[in-house]
DNA sequence: ATTGGTTCCTGCTGGC
DNA sequence: TGCCAGCAGGAACCAA
C-alpha cells in the first residue's frame, strides 16, 4: 500500500526515467480511476518536456514544461512501472490504465488493480489551491518538522493518536502501516489522546516517524500484496516490521526479553486495524 | 468545525 | 479441492 516511503521509492525510479524527455504519446485506456481524468489529459501534456518530479505527501507531482503539473496519487494499488528502450515489454494488462510514452522510447505504466487512484492535471501557480494538496499537514521528512511542531498539532484533537496520525490534514504521508509503526518506536499506546502527546512524547513520536519513515525508503519501501518499485523490483521494508501485520507474535524488544507469549496486539480504530505491543507501548 | 462511519474497487485469504 | 464471503486500505463524502 503505497504510503510516503513507497511513492518515494517511485519517485526515485521515475525521476531518471523521465526527467529531460518528452511526452510523445499518453494511451488513456479508462476513462477515470477515484475521479474522472481531465478530458484533455492527453493533448494537454503531449509533446511537453518533464522538467522534473518532486513528491507532496503521498502525491507524485511531474511537472511539465509551460508550468503545468501531473498530479498523481497511487490510491491502494497504483503502481508506475517504467520500461526503457530495449526493455521486454509485457502484453498489456487489463489494469494499465494510462501508458505514457517518450521520444527517447520510455515507457511509463500507470497500473491499478483497485482502482482507488487519481490523476489531475494543474498549473504551477494553483498547485498549492489543488484540492488534493490544499488541506495537507507538514511533510514529516522537512527539515522544519520536529517534536514541537508535531505537539502543537495535536493538541487541537480531540481523537486518538493514531486516528491523528493517519489523519493527512495533520501529517501528511503516514498511512496505516507507518502509523503503527512509528508510535511502536515512540513506545506510545494507538489509543492515547493525540493531545496528550506534547513535550518528550512529541519528540520520541516526532523522530521516530521519520526514522521510520527513512528506514523504509533505504528498504525500497513495503512491497506486501501490491506495491513493486518501478523497475518491477519489490520493496524490503515488510521484514523489519516490528508489528505491523504480526498479530500474536512477540514485538523486537519482547522477543529479546524472552517473553513466553505473543505481546502484539490488533485492535479496530475507527473501521482500521491497528497493531501495537502491549507490553511496551503506553 | 471536527469526527467517525461509509463507500468506492478488486484480489487475496480463510473457512466451510 | 473449490467456492465465496469477508477483509484490506486512502481519502472523499456525509451525517451528527
């Protein structure tokens, strides 16, 4: 499931694939994915150079020649799986919606068996107006982001900390993976208050979300059902979970304590499942 | 205003 | 072994 690290790591495939080239063909094979997409996707960004590509949450943004940008979110399952000149190229399959090609003979695939993502087209100077931009929360790999920025956040609500975390408007990146993740590393409880979390809390869930978050982007990210990089590889970050996903087993530190049973927890917050260590995290 | 529940979609899993 | 109900998850939307 692609949160901030695994669009990351395809941004990072991307970027060499694309930066430079021109857009010489977009084969638009369904007609929307979450949304419809632009009906001029396609002569909108044909023969325009990508200038480059950066990242916002967990939106990839291809910025185009004539300050335009492609705004890209990969939903549960999207991938964007490139093939270079002289690549094999695999038939096409039924969930390559949109196939960008490139002068110099780049193939990029927008794959998505859910279905659950988007494109958008915007000009430079309404990026940051964009619906799917305007409400997000700081990005927690910015040099601005720390303990008390992320305290003075959650002071304001009124849910959990997890709930909170997963929240975009809040930080922007996390999903549920990292969620759980991180406030495992910060030894917090998923169901604590987020306003409780202030001071040294602040700071232990403040750096462990990007230590985490870090990791994770060293690893190539997550690859568990659905997410590959772009050059079709996986992502290795799903072995140093410490509790994501392993329900009844014993969490790192309460294996090195040798605790006699499984201490990983999984609870249900607001419809999602959380995991957490029940010995450690308070 | 904020929050929690529901919904979209498809593929995989687990229980019978 | 095979089938199918149920689950997974990001975020928009809606209702309270």
């Amino acid at each position: 499931m692609p949160e901030l690290p695994e669009v990351e790591t395809t941004l990072r495939g991307l970027i060499p694939a694309l930066v430079g080239d021109t857009v010489s063909n977009v084969d638009i094979r369904t007609s929307g994915l979450r949304f419809p997409f632009p009906h001029d996707l396609s002569s909108k960004i044909k023969n325009r150079r990508v200038t480059s590509i950066n990242r916002r949450a967990k939106y990839l943004l291809i910025s185009l020649e004539g300050d335009l940008v492609l705004l890209s979110h990969l939903g549960m399952s999207g991938r964007m799986r490139v093939f270079t000149k002289g690549d094999k190229i695999p038939p096409i399959d039924k969930h390559d919606h949109v196939i960008f090609r490139t002068l110099r003979g780049t193939e990029v695939r927008f794959n998505d068996s859910r279905r659950f993502g988007a494109l958008d087209l915007v000009s430079v100077k309404k990026l940051e107006t964009h619906a799917f931009i305007c409400n997000l929360g700081p990005e927690p790999l910015s040099e601005s982001f720390n303990g008390a920025m992320l305290a003075a956040r959650l002071f304001e609500k009124k849910t959990n900390i997890k709930t909170a975390l997963l929240d975009q408007r809040t930080i922007a990146g996390l999903g549920n993976i990292y969620a759980c993740e991180a406030l495992y590393h910060a030894n917090l409880s998923p169901r604590r208050g987020a306003y409780t979390i202030q001071g040294k809390r602040a700071e232990r869930l403040a750096s462990s979300i990007q230590r985490v978050l870090r990791a994770a982007i060293k690893a190539g990210g997550a690859s568990l059902r659905d997410f590959r990089q772009s050059d079709g590889g996986l992502g290795y970050f799903q072995h140093q979970f410490a509790v994501y996903g392993r329900e009844n087993e014993l969490c790192p530190r309460c294996n090195v304590a040798n605790h006699p049973q499984g201490c990983i927890k999984r609870i249900v917050q607001n419809g999602r499942s959380t995991f957490h260590c029940s010995q450690w995290q308070r």
